[in-house]
C-alpha cells in the first residue's frame, strides 16, 4: 500500500507540474485520476479495516486464527486433513477457497460439479455412486458459498440442488463435520 500512494503522488505530481495539466482537457483528466485514486485508497482502506492483517503481520494472531477468520470453510478443512485417510477426498459445493484443500479436496475448477451430481441422482445411492465416481468419499458442504450462489441464481437450481443434497443426507448421510460455516458428510447408502 505505501508504493502505491507514493506512485500515486508522483504522478498527481507530474501532472500538476506538466503543461498538459494546465489546459481544461489536461484538469479533467488530472481530476478523473485524483477521483480514482481517492475511491481507490477508500477502498483499499475499507478493505484494511474489515481483513485486519496487522495482527497477524505483527505476530499478535497466528496464520491460523487469521485463515480461521477469513476463510469460512478453513477449520472444516483443517478437520479434514487431521481425520481424512490418504486416499480420501472431498468435493466441495462450490468453495473457491481450495488452495487451503489440496490433498484432501478434488481438484477442479468447476464449482458447480456438485450441483449436477445432485441433481442428476434418482435417489441417495445414484447420488452416493456419482460421488464416488468422481473421486469423491465425502461432500463438504460451505453453507456461506450456497447463500452466495442462491442469490445469483434466480432459476432456483442452487436451491433445488441444495434439497436434493439435505435430503439424500438425511437418507443416508452423516456429518463428520459440522459448524456454522460447513459441514462435512459422509455417505453409506447401502440397502
């Protein structure tokens, strides 16, 4: 953030040195940067505020606190690379946040797998096998990314895929994992 204001003010600088600056186009483009620069550092600011990294910079919270707090899936996937085997993985409902995940989630960069596995399944051992099809043993569930994608989401298939999911756990299913963020859910739809 310091380069940044410091290129910032070389630049306004510049511009009201520079004879460009003194013509009417030359203050309308030195007002349109100084404007954008302002929202700019607004921005940055806010953001400062809400992540609060100096803790972590100055040694007063631990990398984990900070991740715990900022990444909403971040302890779910801390418990799963304690409790999951080797050869376990878990497909996630659309968490971008994977790079805290790699040895125990798919990788893939489609976060919608989860949706037409879902959706696609007759029943909770048609969705069972499709998981395990995929490589998958467990689902973890970030009830925040869910929230996320039924907002943008006005055809409603985030909210059918979501039913389809809790009641294929309710069938068959059982939490592993869970907290206010995420849930983790292993299936055995034997019959």
């Amino acid at each position: 953030m310091p380069f940044y204001s410091i290129s910032a003010a070389y630049v306004i600088h510049d511009l009201a040195v520079s004879r460009a600056f003194r013509s009417n186009a030359g203050k309308v483009f030195g007002g349109a940067v100084i404007v954008s620069l302002a929202i700019s550092l607004v921005l940055q600011i806010g953001l400062f505020m809400k992540m609060r990294p100096i803790g972590v910079i100055a040694g007063g919270e631990s990398k984990d606190q900070f991740l715990r707090r900022m990444v909403s899936t971040y302890a779910a996937v801390e418990f799963a690379a304690r409790a999951l085997a080797d050869n376990e993985r878990m497909l996630s409902t659309g968490d971008w946040r994977l790079y805290y995940c790699q040895e125990k989630c798919l990788s893939s960069d489609d976060q919608f797998h989860w949706l037409a596995l879902a959706l696609d399944s007759g029943d909770a051992s048609d969705f069972q096998s499709r998981l395990t099809e995929a490589g998958a043993t467990f689902l973890l569930v970030s009830w925040r990314d869910l929230d996320y994608f039924r907002i943008h989401n006005p055809e409603g298939l985030v909210e059918s895929a979501t039913e389809r999911i809790l009641k294929f756990v309710g069938e068959c299913g059982e939490a592993i994992y869970e907290d206010q963020d995420a849930a983790i859910y292993a299936f055995d739809c034997r019959t």
